[in-house]
C-alpha cells in the first residue's frame, strides 16, 4: 500500500481522482473490444458485469467526485475527467467528439453518479426494494443511453 503525503485538500482530491481514473481506464481497455461493438442490446449486461463491481468498490470516490464537481471552482471538475476517458476509450471520428461528450456525460455518466450517490437513500425514502430499483433503473439506462449507443452503431 502506498504511503501519500498531501500539502492540502486539493492534492488528496487529486490523487483520489487519479487513482480512480487509472483504475477505469484498465476496465475500459479491458472492456474496449465490447463497449460499442456489443450492441446496445447488451447495455444492462455489460453494466452488471463489468462495471457494477467498479462502481461499488469506489462509491466513496464517487460521491466525492460528484459533491466536487458540483462545487464552482476554477479548477476542471473531476466528473468531466471521467467523460473524457469513455469519448476517448470509444474512439470513433473526430467530428463527433462534442456529441459524444454531451451524450456520454447527461445520458451515462450523471444518470450513473446519481445513481451510486443515491440509491440506498432512494431506496428508503420511496420504500421500494433495492432490487426492484436497480431493475427499473438498468431498463431506463439501457433505453436513453441505450438509444444513443444503438444510434451511433447504426452510424459507424
């Protein structure tokens, strides 16, 4: 385990965020072949075996991410760092890249954030069972970000 030693709480946010985007981009190449070429169809599946442990395992890292981006700052804020990675790991034209980016990050990455942030407290508020959630939350993620992947496979 490597030790850190951080002059403040912008460093410490900065190795979090590093770590964690190190970390997605080993998933995202290792997932590469399949993340477009599997077909939107496989969207729910791919999501639960290939990035639901991830997403767990750093759900902390997550609602920090989140809370951060959502702070106004001079600084980037972390969330788009991790839009960066799926438009890049995606490959495709470069004259779609700003579709790509606005797809990806209101269609994918703040639907998914939000989800992680607060599926238990969801859970509880509107007593409906985590299972259930997680379901109904995969089927709609599956039809608008779904839609966009099957729209751009189409267009490949």
């Amino acid at each position: 385990m490597a030790i850190y030693h951080f002059k403040g709480k912008d460093d410490i946010l900065e190795t979090l965020v590093a770590n964690f985007l190190d970390e997605y981009r080993q998933l995202l190449q290792t997932a590469k072949d399949g993340t477009h070429n599997e077909g939107a169809d496989q969207m729910i599946d791919r999501l639960q075996s290939r990035y639901a442990g991830f997403a767990m395992d750093n759900l902390e890292v997550v609602r920090i991410m989140f809370v951060e981006s959502l702070k106004k700052t001079n600084g980037t804020p972390p969330i788009f760092k991790v839009a960066e990675e799926i438009v890049n790991a995606g490959g495709g034209r470069e004259s779609d890249t700003d579709k790509r980016f606005v797809a990806e990050f209101f269609s994918g990455v703040i639907p998914l954030f939000a989800y992680l942030c607060f599926h238990g407290q969801w859970c509880g508020y509107f007593k409906i069972d985590k299972q259930e959630f997680d379901k109904l939350f995969l089927a709609h993620i599956a039809e608008s970000h779904g839609s966009y992947h099957k729209n751009r496979e189409e267009n490949d």
